[in-house]
C-alpha cells in the first residue's frame, strides 16, 4: 500500500454531517465523464432486450423518441437505426462526443445534446421519453419531480415515459468505512487511494457514499459524495400523479414478466393523461 503518512486529511470540523441527499461528483467535467465511461461502460448490458421493449412503446417506424442521460447513445442508435428520430441528452461532454461517433458509424443521424435533463428545455411532442439503467436513483425525490415535470412538457398527449430502477442490495444497507485503490482511475488522473464513508439512511431509504481520494502519484485530494435512493411502486405513483402522469404498468424486467418480490429491478411505464 502506498505511503499516506504525509497525507493532510480534511478537518471533521469542515465537513457537513452527512445527510441522505449528496452529489458531488464532477459529471459535467469532460475529463471526469470520460473516465467514469471507461470505468464501467464494459459491465454486462442486454443493449438488444432493452431497444426491443423501448420500440413497443413507438409507432412501428417514425416515431420521435428522447433518451434521458444517454450516455454513449446505445439505446439511441438502436432505436434510429429501426426508423426514429431520437434526441439523446446526457451531462457528460465525453460520452456525448462518443455516442456521435457511434451514430456517425452506423449512419444513422441522431441529436445529441450536452446538457441538464432537470432544467434544460426538451424537444417537444415526443411519443416517448426515457430514463433507464439505474439512473433515476441517483437523484433526490425533488430532483426526479423536476425531471417528470420537465418530461411532461415534452411529450405529446398519451406519450409514454419508461423509467428503470433497481433496488439496493444487502450490503448497501450496512454503515461502514474501508480503504481501497483503484484499478482504474476515476477520481483523477491517476489511480487514486480511496477512504470510503458509506451511510445508510433507513427511513429515506438512501445509500450515502464519501470518498476521499488521493492521486497516487501528484497526492492531490478532494472529497466526492454521491446518494442512491431505492425508490418503491408507491414513490413512483406520487411522482406521477403530482407531474400529470398515470403509472400503466410494471415490470420486473425488460422482457415482460411481472415484477416479483426478490427481483432487483423494476421497470415502470408511465402515460401523459
């Protein structure tokens, strides 16, 4: 393990006590998004399944489709390449930079913007938005409400909006502090030395991490925090109704099945009344 006696930690005193809801890392920085890519852009991902039950959500061809933190565009370009126009947003300027290069070589033609789905105007009259992988749970219920809110506007009468979350597991449920390094950076430049707070909030249900990481070679350091909320049928509801939305289904998994009590994941389709 690499020496950290010369390291200067940050005062207790200047740290807020934690609370459920932090978001400090640097999404919109372009170094920052391109490493986050690299770190888990090669995780096992069913691309076909999910464009497969986008699609009965759009007209056969034709439809107008708006993709919500895209990423490097995958369900973007599925969904162009079988005869949609779709407009993919997401904070991160490397990965959108990515997924233009992606449609550029599939020639399809795909809108890709850099920008902020809780705030940013939306293209309007869209049969179908979409908000998936996960990421809906990264957000406080305040956030999520700007964010149906702003999707609202966006689609047309009776448009759809798909939401996917997953639930916490175990382990994200315990409090605890440990040190790892990492195999690939992320914080910096480098690999860094990472001390990791984690707290878990029962009554919001909220996974709280801090992580103080130290580049393992210039010994720069900053402390970054991130939540992830497990959101319930219910939560979804009360987002829905206070944004005009209907929730019109549930499912436990991109092919279909009904959602059980041990499944992971919960998949919701919400229609504009």
């Amino acid at each position: 393990m690499k020496d950290i006696s010369n390291i200067t930690t940050p005062s207790l005193a200047n740290i807020a006590r934690p609370a459920p809801f932090e978001l400090t890392l640097p999404y919109g920085d372009f170094r920052f998004s391109q490493r986050l890519y690299e770190v888990i852009h090669d995780w096992g991902i069913p691309t076909e399944m999910e464009v497969t039950y986008l699609k009965r959500y759009l007209p056969p061809t034709g439809g107008k489709a708006l993709d919500l933190a895209c990423g490097a565009g995958r369900h973007s370009v599925g969904l162009a390449l079988t005869g949609h126009t779709v407009t993919g947003i997401d904070i991160g300027g490397f990965t959108i930079d990515l997924a233009r290069l992606h449609a550029q070589s599939h020639n399809v033609a795909v809108d890709f913007r850099v920008g902020d789905i809780r705030s940013m105007p939306l293209p309007s009259e869209c049969d179908l938005a979409f908000f998936i992988c996960g990421q809906m749970t990264h957000l406080s219920p305040e956030d999520n409400q700007a964010v149906f809110k702003n999707v609202f506007r966006a689609l047309r009468n009776d448009g759809a909006f798909i939401i996917h979350l997953e639930k916490l597991e175990p382990e994200d449920r315990l409090n605890r502090t440990f040190w790892y390094r990492e195999i690939k950076p992320l914080y910096f430049e480098n690999p860094s030395l990472v001390h990791r707070e984690q707290y878990y909030f029962p009554t919001e249900q909220v996974k709280l991490i801090r992580d103080f990481a130290i580049d393992s070679v210039t010994k720069a350091s900053a402390l970054f925090g991130y939540s992830e909320k497990e959101y319930t049928p219910d939560d979804i509801e009360r987002l829905a109704a206070r944004s005009g939305f209907k929730v019109i289904s549930h499912h436990g998994y991109y092919d279909g099945a009904p959602p059980r009590a041990d499944s992971r994941n919960g998949i919701f389709v919400l229609k504009k009344r």
